[in-house]
C-alpha cells in the first residue's frame, strides 16, 4: 500500500511539473512583473480552432491592475494558450481592426497577463504578430475606444415628435459635440444609434416614435462628416426603462419617467496613443 502511495505521489509530482513546464518561459517576480516577457509560438493557441479572437474593445478597456482571474475572464474569456497548472501568467491571440495596418487591415497581437504570488494580475504586455500589426500600448497602434453617449430625448425633440425640424438648439449643440468627438477618432468601427421611449402609449406607436427619432440623429451625425456606412439606427421603443415610476399620475408621472425617453449613442473604433 505504501508503495502504490509513493508511486502516485511520484506520478503526481511529475504531472505537476509537465504541466508548469507549459508556459512561456518567462520569469515572474512575486509582485507580478518580469524583466522579459517571453512568449509562445503564436500558432500554438489551443482553442478558437487554433484563430484567436477578436476581443470586445470595451471589455479590454477596462482590464486593470489588481483583477482576479474570475474577473479578467469574464471581461477577456479562457486565456488561448497552454500555461500549465495554476499559472501566474495567461496568454491570448487577438486581432483587430486597423485600416492600413496590419495584413488586410488587420492587426494580430499576443496579450500576456502576469499575476502576483496572490494571484492578482499585476502587469500588462503586448506583442505584435505578423508584420505590420501594431497593439494597443504601442506609441504608434491605436487604442481601441468603445464609448456609450446618453442624450435626454426631451432635451433633442419637442415632446412627441422626432423630425429634424423639432430638435431643439441645446439638441444640436450635443449632437455637434458628439459629432465632433467621433470625428476626432483615428478610424471608427461602428456607430449604433439607439432610440427609447417611456412606458406611455402603445407598443406599436413607441417603437415607431423611438426608431423615427434614432433615424433623425442618425442623419445629423452623417450630415455633421460621420460615415453613413459606419451609422446603423435602431428604435427600441419601451424597452429597458430605467424608471417605472409605479403609482404615479398625470404630470408628476410624465416628469419621472424622462430618463426613459433617451437616446443612446455606442461608439466603437481606434484612436492613436
């Protein structure tokens, strides 16, 4: 019995060190940082069909020092390569947009995540695959930028209406704001303009009023230098009320539920470091 016990503890031990045996090589202090960040094979990923992904640009916005694990994957998913049990670093394959740059205008990086002897991640590293691309961190890549503009639909239109001729001037003073910042962005990915209503009303007239409205901000922003291609208007009607404003009436009910009646602008694209 003592023998079989020694003989799994050995095959134990061996596992453990094949495994740890899978990263990249790179030397991890305790307070999670390195002096070379070492790096895999790019084409060694192991899951994504061997592609790598191409990351929510949100999500990756918001990676910060002192993360737990649970929290990077939720924002980032599984890490794509094989670092072996309980790493203190994870490795990804990422692709990205970047009109002329890159190979087709795409961009292919390494992302390397280093954690403390705590398992909180500590430091950040990229590296550029394939000649041409550059990531974000690099003086000369653009950072990817995912920004999400609410605008008071009260304070763009007459109350019940959704035509250009009913937007007020502190309307158009946002819009050319906006306009202006999406304007100022290396390249842009997307623009989703989205059009909401409060709780008043049918269905069916709601939804017409909120993607009449979205349509009308959609053609300020192409008319303002916006590249109609990249503008997409969707009217959501009631959906996703932010107030209900139970048991109130008349006026007081009106005033509460104006949260609702907004329109909400989803910027995606790159900007240069």
């Amino acid at each position: 019995m003592k023998l079989n016990n020694l003989r799994n503890i050995a095959l134990l031990a061996a596992s453990a060190a094949l495994l740890t045996a899978c990263g990249t090589g790179t030397v991890i202090k305790d307070d999670g940082t390195t002096d070379e960040a070492k790096w895999h094979a790019a084409d060694s990923v192991h899951f994504d069909k061997d592609q790598g992904t191409f990351p929510n640009l949100q999500s990756l916005s918001q990676v910060r020092d002192g993360m737990t694990k649970d929290q990077l994957y939720e924002l980032l998913g599984r890490p794509q390569y094989s670092d072996g049990w309980r790493p203190r670093e994870w490795n990804y394959l990422f692709h990205f947009n970047t009109p002329g740059q890159g190979v087709n205008g795409v961009s292919t990086c390494q992302y390397k995540v280093l954690f403390d002897t705590d398992s909180y991640a500590r430091s950040f590293y990229w590296n550029p695959v394939g000649e041409g691309s550059v990531c974000p961190g690099q003086s000369s890549a653009p950072a990817p930028v995912a920004k999400t503009y609410t605008l008071g639909a009260d304070a763009l239109f007459a109350f019940d209406r959704s035509g250009a001729d009913d937007m007020n001037a502190k309307g158009r003073e946002s819009l050319d704001q906006l306009a202006e910042d999406i304007q100022k962005l290396e390249s842009v990915e997307s623009v989703t303009v989205y059009g909401y209503t409060d709780r008043l009303g049918s269905a069916a007239y709601n939804q017409r009023l909120s993607q009449q409205r979205a349509n009308t901000v959609k053609a300020y922003l192409v008319d303002k230098g916006v590249p109609a291609e990249k503008v997409t208007a969707i009217g959501r009607g009631k959906a996703d009320q932010v107030e209900p404003c139970p048991g109130l009436r008349g006026q007081a009910l009106r005033d509460c539920l104006q949260p609702n009646r907004r329109i909400v602008v989803d910027v995606k694209g790159s900007q240069a470091e």
